[in-house]
C-alpha cells in the first residue's frame, strides 16, 4: 500500500470497488491497472504509460478506442430518445432496424426468417437461450427434454445457469455449482492436448463425434434439448477445432432433435475471416448467441438469433400463455442499438471484413513464428485470433506446475513492454487485437510478446525463475 498515493484513483478503487476475476486480498496491495484513455488499437493508464490492446479489451473492441461515429450515434440518440423498452409490444426506431440488419447478416439456416431477442450482454444471452430452449420444448410437449451438452474449458457466461455451461473451475469453485443434472460436459477438442499420440485431425474429430452420440444414448435422447459451442473456445485457451469437427456432430442433432446453439459472442463479427465462425467451421445454428463486437462495446449489448422452426413454437405457446414472460428492462435500449446499429454500418462500408482477411495471414504467420519457441509448445488460431500454450518440455509436451502462472509471468514481461494480453487456462495467453489493427500494428505486436516469452525463458534457463 506504501507505494500507492493516499486519495489517487488507485487508492479510492482499493476502498471502495470489488473487481471480477481478481484476488482481491492481492488487489489491495497492488492496486488497478487504471486506463484513462484510449485511440485506435492504444490504451494509456493513468500514469500515462501507452500500451497495445492485444485483447481488445476483453474480445470486444473490435474498431479501437476513438472512434467518434460510434460516439456521434450515441449522442444522436440521447438528445432524441434516452429510453423505452420492448415491453408489452413496445418498440422504438434503432431496435427495429437493428434487429432487421442482424437477420440479414445471420448464417443459414438463421436468416430464413430470423427473429431476435435482446439482451444486455453475452452472459444474458446464452441463459436467455437455455431458458428458450425449455420454453420450446414444453411448447412442443417434450418437458423432460431438457438436458444441454457443452464442452470442457467452454466458456458461456457467469450468470447461474450460463456457469454451468462454462465448465472452467475458477468460474465455479465457491459459487456450489454445477448442478449436474440438466448440464454435461465433453471433451475439449484440442488435438494438442486431448488427442491421443498419432492421432490425425479426422480421426480426433470421429472420436469426438463418436463421443457425443454415446452421451446422448446414455442420457436419453427424449432428455438432451441442445448442444452448446463456441466456434472457436475463446477463454478455455483459444481451442480451434479440428477439420470436420462440427460437420460431423451435425447428423446427430437432426438424428436426436437436438437444437445448436452456436455461441458466436467472441466470433461474431469477423473475429475469424468471416461475419460468423459458424461459417467458418460449418455450423448451422438453430439458435446463435451474440454481444461484445455487436457494439464494439461501445455500449452493453446482446442478443439471441432463433430460427423460424423454434420461433414458431414459442410464440404458439406464449399465445396459449398469454403472454411470453422474460425479459430485460434494459434489453433493446435504444442508445445501445443505435450504437450496435453505427457498428455494423462501419463494418460495411469500411470493408472491415475484407481488411481482416488481408492481414490475418500476417497475423497467423507471426504467431506459427513465435510457436517455434522453446517455451511455445503450441501456437494456434484463426482469422484475428489466436493464443500461444507455454510449456516445460516442448518435445514431451509437459506442462508448468500450474501454481507457477508461467503465462502470467509472460504477461508481465508484455506489459513492461507495453504490450496488453491476457493468461488463461493450461499456461496459454490469449491474443485477439483490435479488428482494426494493421499489419505495421501486428509486427509490433508480435515484436513485443516474442520479447517477453525470451524475457522469461531467458530466465528459466539462467536458473533466476522455477520451472516445476
């Protein structure tokens, strides 16, 4: 505490804010790391230190930290019309026109006849669709349907019943969850990690596939609802998946009436060199999640896509009700839609997607570079997203002690650098830029993590930090 200023911004965070995803015991002695502002791909705390945004904040910024269209549309909207909501048939202007833009953008079979619901961000979102998932079921009298299959270091969101989907344990551990009765878990499908020595890509994703049905046969298809996935696992280490994967999971849905939820919250909007990762990696949704570079966080924002078929049943049966009873007194919020609305106009006519896949070759041939490291047993990733796994024994693939946070150490050594990533789990470190960012901006990217994982190999091998 001696080193941070009595009444600093710093010293009023430690008195006053609990912060997520931090100790907070460790918190009072070190203090925040305050960003006060921001342009283009740069961030600068209030010491006024200027850094690279390698995360986009958390996958979310997808145009930078200036720009002023997306601050013009909000400010448009203030001064008309601060607040309404959707309740009870209510609607106003930029959620019309939003939600009409999205159902043109939607992958198929979406956009024949998409509908969508609005949140308030990602986590909302997909246990605004676990719940639309039951609803549809008992709409079509199927009540002990309802079981949901997702995958090992997913990550869905952190209200109560999203937790249970993100099967990481540091989202878990205190909080008593999971409840196991209604959420499964399979494999994670990393070939690096949950491949068996030999094994090909086609091979890993038969035994994955093969996996599934052997779940959904022993718990009962009339009980399984729904199989959740991120395209690409985004906080779970940045796990692509293997050539066919979801192409040959697809035939068991439609065998066993299961619904695809495609969680496109990270992928969304060009993260990885199309407008979906559910085009991507095949994936044909029933129904699709979505929220962070909706907005390019500008403002708080989600949604979940239903297809026509399950649009359908709900409404029936919301008829039969009298009334569809969920929602958000802040979902649809005209200042957030008119701000997601701007975002996807900039998206068109700056031609962002078209940018991406010019310098996500750049980008992916860096970070293939920095994975012939030493240290590096794994570099791995698509479009403008990717991650390096830390490891021991590159030969042998053998992991760090996890309590020696070797990742963590690398994301030091990035920030003396000036350089913003993120560590996750299985000592990997998560890389994901600004959609924005050029290839001049990628080298220095790259310039500067390279110097941070020599930076801590350089002190492995001269014995001043422990490896085990």
């Amino acid at each position: 505490m001696s080193a941070i200023a009595p009444n600093s911004l710093a010293a009023r965070d430690i008195a006053y804010a609990l912060h997520p995803y931090t100790d907070p015991r460790q918190h009072e002695e070190k203090g925040p790391l305050v960003i006060t502002e921001g342009h283009g791909i740069w961030v600068r705390d209030s010491e006024g230190r200027e850094y690279i945004e390698g995360l986009a904040g958390l996958w979310c910024t997808s145009l930078g930290f200036s720009e002023k269209r997306l601050v013009e549309a909000a400010r448009r909207q203030l001064d008309r019309l601060p607040y309404t909501h959707l309740f009870a048939g209510r609607s106003s202007e930029p959620v019309i026109e939003l939600a009409e833009s999205l159902a043109r953008l939607a992958p198929e079979p979406l956009r024949q006849r998409c509908r969508v619901f609005f949140t308030n961000s990602g986590s909302e979102a997909v246990d605004t669709a676990i719940k639309l998932v039951w609803y549809y079921n008992n709409a079509r009298g199927l009540p002990e349907k309802k079981r949901i299959i997702g995958r090992r270091r997913a990550y869905h969101g952190v209200t109560v019943a999203a937790s249970h989907l993100t099967a990481l344990d540091y989202t878990r551990a205190g909080f008593d969850l999971p409840m196991r009765h209604l959420f499964f878990e399979l494999t994670t499908p990393s070939l690096y990690r949950d491949g068996f020595p030999g094994e090909s890509e086609e091979a890993f994703a038969d035994r994955l596939a093969h996996e599934f049905e052997t779940l959904v046969r022993a718990l009962g298809p009339e009980t399984v609802a729904a199989f959740i996935a991120e395209p690409v696992i985004g906080a779970g280490g940045v796990v692509v998946p293997p050539a066919g994967y979801f192409t040959k999971i697809r035939p068991l849905l439609e065998k066993y009436d299961i619904l695809m939820i495609a969680d496109e919250v990270i992928c969304g909007f060009g993260r990885t060199g199309n407008w979906w990762g559910s085009e991507t990696f095949d994936i044909r949704p029933d129904l699709m999640t979505i929220a962070k570079q909706l907005s390019s966080a500008y403002q708080p924002i989600g949604a979940v896509l239903l297809s026509q078929p399950v649009y359908e049943a709900i409404a029936d049966y919301a008829h039969r009700l009298g009334n569809f009873g969920t929602g958000y007194t802040y979902g649809g919020h005209p200042v957030a839609a008119a701000v997601a609305l701007e975002t996807l106009r900039i998206y068109e006519q700056d031609r962002i997607l078209d940018h991406v896949r010019t310098v996500a070759p750049h980008f992916q041939e860096r970070l293939m570079a920095l994975g012939q490291h030493p240290l590096v047993g794994e570099a791995r990733g698509v479009g403008l997203i990717g991650a390096i796994e830390l490891v021991q024994n590159k030969a042998a693939r053998t992991p760090f002690d996890p309590a020696l946070r070797m990742n963590a150490r690398v994301v030091a050594k990035a920030m003396e650098r000036g350089l913003i990533v993120r560590p996750l789990v299985c000592d990997t470190i998560g890389i994901c830029p600004p959609l924005i960012i050029s290839a001049a901006e990628i080298d220095l990217l790259f310039d500067r993590l390279e110097g941070a994982v020599e930076a801590v190999w350089q002190e492995l091998s001269a014995g001043t930090a422990p490896c085990s």
